[in-house]
C-alpha cells in the first residue's frame, strides 16, 4: 500500500503514518518502508533491545527514511520524537489524570490519533503535537470510554 501511494502521489500530499505495535519479526521490514510518520511501542522495540525510549530514538532514527518522523509513546514517562531530516528530538511528560487513572484501554490509540490531529489538522509543530497527544491520552485515562475528551483539559 505505501508503494503504490507513493507512485499515486509523487508530490506527496497524502501523509503515511504507520504503527510498530507488537514485538513480530515480520513487521521489522516496515522499518525499511518511506513513510511520514513511524509510531513506535515499548513492545515492539524490545525486539531491537532496546530498553529505554532515549536508546530507542537513536536506533529506530538509524534504521528509518532519512526524511521520516519516529515518535516513541512511553505510556507513564510520556513521549520523545525525532525530525530525522534535522535530527532533532522532542519530549513531553506524561500528563496524570486529576481524578486518578479509571481507564486506559485505548490510552496508546487516543495519544496516536490526538498527535496526528495536532500536526494535520492544527498544524501544530512536533513539540507540541506530541504534548497534546500526551494531554489527551491522560485525560482518557481518567474517566471511563471515550466521549469525555472534547472536554480533556478538565482531567489533566
């Protein structure tokens, strides 16, 4: 699929972003792939051993497109990122819930999808795209579901 965007859309509108999830041999190859944005889990990176997210920015950035974006979700210890073109790395804390955390099923999809909203839809630099996704994926963890975060600056 990566490819035959690519041959679609040479000037490169549409933005691919991918997700290393689980820790699969198989899914190593998609390290080799020209996509805009790599998610990268703790799980995954195991395989690599890796064993803290600073390690893990600086072997994945190694092993990725030289134009591509790495960010590293590190569930409690928040999230670190990498411009691979500049080679320049961002970080965000973690953001606790104020009524404890309730509910984290789904933590680790709402920070993905809150981060790429920030960078296409707000057009919010990587700093902050990644600080948002860490607000937003706090603030699930304090209530049960997913209908409270049009509200999440009131959990965190």
């Amino acid at each position: 699929m990566i490819s035959f965007i690519r041959k679609c859309d040479p000037t490169r509108e549409i933005k691919i972003s991918i997700e290393l999830e689980k820790s699969k041999n198989e899914l190593l190859g998609l390290l080799n792939q020209d996509v805009d944005i790599l998610f990268v889990e703790r799980d995954f990176v195991s395989q690599l051993n890796c064993s803290n997210i600073d390690e893990t920015i600086r072997v994945i950035a190694q092993r990725v497109h030289s134009t591509a974006i790495v960010i590293c979700p590190w569930a409690q210890s928040g999230a670190k990122a990498i411009d691979n073109q500049n080679k320049q790395i961002f970080s965000s804390p973690a953001f606790k819930p104020k009524t404890g955390v309730i509910d984290s099923l789904g933590a680790g999809d709402t920070f993905l999808a809150a981060t790429l909203f920030a960078l296409h839809i707000l057009n919010y630099k990587l700093q902050e795209a990644i600080q948002f996704g860490c607000q937003v994926a706090g603030a699930k963890c304090g209530a049960n579901g997913f209908q409270h975060l049009h509200k999440f600056q009131e959990y965190i």
